[in-house]
C-alpha cells in the first residue's frame, strides 16, 4: 500500500502521478550521470595530457583534492549515508554507528537504525529523508542496502540538497568480497528476508544452492552477476539498486562514474585496514563520534553456526582466477580507495597531537576492540 508522507493512502490517480515523477527523475538523474562521466572523463584526458597519473586524485565532488583530510563539522542540515555494499564488514559499521553515534546536532543524542531496503530503494528512502526532518529524528542512514542512485533519487523527491549528503563508503578486497558473497548465498542467509525483500539486492532470486562449489556458482549466470563488479556499480549508481540496467553503459563508463563518486565520500574506509578505518571516521566526525571507543565484530543474524573466514568449495586457481577477471573494475575501483585512504589516514594522524598518534583500535578478545 502507498502512503503520502502524512500515512494517508494515495489514490490510484495519485499512485500514477507519483510514477510519472519518478521515470522524470531517473531520466533527469541519467542525464546528470552522463554530464558527470563526460566531464570526468575530459579531466583524465587533460591529466594524461600533462603527464599526470589517473589516481593522482585531483578530483572531487566539493573541488577539493580527495586525498585532503580535515574533521566535519556536521550542520543540522547535513544527513550521513553509508553506501553499503554486501559482503563489506558493514553489519559491524552500521551497527556501531548506531550505537555511538550522537545526533545532537539535530536535537537527539541517541540515532535509530533507519530504514532497510536493498531493492530500487528511491521510494523508502525518500519517505525516510521526510519522515525525519518531520519529526526532528537523527539524519543518519547506515542500514539500507542502497546505493549512489536511490540516496541521490530519495534526496531529490524529498527536496534534500545533494551538497547536504556526507557521504560513508567501506570497501573491500574484490576476490574475498565475491567469495564471501558466495558462501553467504548458498549458506541461505539471505532466506530469511525472502527472495523480493532482500535476495533482490543480491541481483538474483534466492534458491538452495548450499551444495554448489564456487565453480558451479559462477557457471550460473544470475550469481555471476552479482559476484561481478558489485563494489563499482554501488558506487558508480547509474541504476537503481538491485537493476542490472547500468551493463549497458560499458565499463569505462562505469568505473569513471564510481571513480568519481568515491572520490566524494566524505569517508573512505578498508575492511582490510578495519580498525585503522574506525579510527579514521571517529576522527572525521569528532562531534558525533567522541564515545565510539570500542567495538564488537558483529556476525550475520543467522550467521553464528557459520565462520565466514573459511570459504567452503572449489578454491583451485583456475577458479579464483575467473573470479578475479570478473572483478577487475572493484579491483581498479579497490586500488584508487586504497590511495585515498593511505593519504588521508596519514593526514589525520599528522593532525593528531603528539601524545595521541599511537592511539588505535586494539583487540581485547577474538571479537572485541578497544580504543587505546
């Protein structure tokens, strides 16, 4: 059932109205997204020309070089979105982030876990994005399996300015990733949601494939889809999350698109630097994170029979080589994050006082980190 933002149902008329603003969008949106690629394509063009390097990282969405570091100073008009990709540590990060994080700014000290979608999520989001500026709730979105295109849709039906977005991202070594993807699938932890709630985002319909060996899942064309390249359409977002329309645009396309976008993330973290990484977004928002002092690896839901370090199947070369030519976009994609990350990590350290560079997350258990 639709709903107005006020709970009221919407008429059938109105139903299609709302349609009919949406395709205008995704048109309008398409169009931004071609801009955005032909002008960055034009700077690489230029660098090259120069004699400079693509990951040099002159560009960003604000103008500023991307591998510059300083804390933010969150405005009550800003809203922070995590771009969260499977198979990335993020159970772990929105968990934390709803724990620790202080949403003062916009009058409660305390943020809930927001919405959850992981399939064309504009609409969820953009009820979400009203719902709380009605009611003065955190602007915090860390749950929501959704990607650069549904927050940047939702912000605009919801007559958010994109310049409010900060934006989180947390990326991951490309191979373990799809790996890990694999044994989550096949292990039924997506059966739980159901197949439309949030096997959908995986870019396939669930079905018990517990007993195929990597091999086999790759030879099955859905799953290979959703183990190709997942880390750059989530970033690049030229289609809704959960559609497989973006194959068309090719892939320079593609990784321009989320080359670009990575490089407007206010955070850019490494599931492989993790604690590092916490450290980091602690200190890119001071404000909000000055209680996040430790944290717990968190486990799927359905995950605690499971160890997911230990991926089941075929792990013969041949097969990890396939994987890894289906990945080469998120590993180009991995490698520019990994610069941005290293030059901003050292950034903040110089920043730090003296007496407070050595400070890091530090495990006090197989599963728990303590800031000391």
């Amino acid at each position: 059932m639709l709903q107005s933002a006020k709970g009221r149902r919407l008429s059938p008329v109105e139903v299609r109205r709302q349609e009919e603003i949406e395709l205008r969008l995704h048109a309008a949106l398409d169009e931004q997204n071609k801009t955005i690629v032909k002008l960055h394509q034009s700077l690489i063009a230029s660098m090259a020309a120069a004699g400079q390097a693509e990951t040099s990282a002159v560009f960003s969405g604000s103008g500023e070089n991307s591998t510059t570091w300083k804390p933010i100073a969150l405005g009550r008009e800003d809203w922070v979105v995590y771009l969260r990709v499977q198979k990335t540590g993020s159970q772990t990060l929105w968990l934390s982030l709803v724990d620790a994080f202080n949403g003062r700014v916009w009058g409660r000290p305390r943020c809930a876990k927001g919405p959850f979608c992981g399939f064309r999520c504009e609409r969820v989001l953009s009820n979400a994005f009203v719902e709380a500026r009605r009611q003065n709730n955190c602007r915090l979105f860390v749950r929501a399996h959704a990607n650069w295109r549904d927050y940047a849709a939702a912000a605009t039906l919801a007559g958010v300015p994109h310049h409010r977005l900060r934006w989180l991202a947390l990326l991951r070594e490309p191979v373990a990733r799809a790996r890990s993807e694999y044994e989550h699938v096949t292990r039924g932890l997506v059966a739980q949601f159901g197949d439309h709630a949030f096997g959908r985002a995986w870019d396939y319909n669930f079905t018990d494939k517990r007993r195929a060996s990597l091999g086999e899942w790759l030879d099955c064309a859905a799953c290979r889809v959703g183990s190709s390249n997942r880390q750059t359409r989530f970033l690049a977002g030229l289609a809704p999350t959960g559609s497989r329309d973006d194959e068309r645009r090719g892939d320079a396309t593609l990784l321009a698109a989320a080359l670009d976008n990575l490089r407007r993330c206010d955070f850019v973290g490494l599931l492989d630097r993790y604690a590092d990484s916490m450290l980091l977004l602690r200190e890119t928002f001071p404000a909000q994170l000055g209680r996040f002092t430790a944290y717990s690896l968190s486990l799927h839901p359905k995950q605690k029979q499971h160890n997911d370090q230990e991926p089941r199947g075929d792990n013969s070369k041949a097969v990890l080589d396939r994987l890894h030519d289906l990945n080469r976009l998120d590993a180009r994609l991995f490698e520019v994050a990994g610069s941005i990350f290293e030059a901003r990590w050292a950034a903040m350290l110089r920043s730090l006082p003296p007496n407070r560079r050595g400070m890091r997350f530090r495990p006090t258990g197989s599963r728990s980190f303590v800031l000391g």
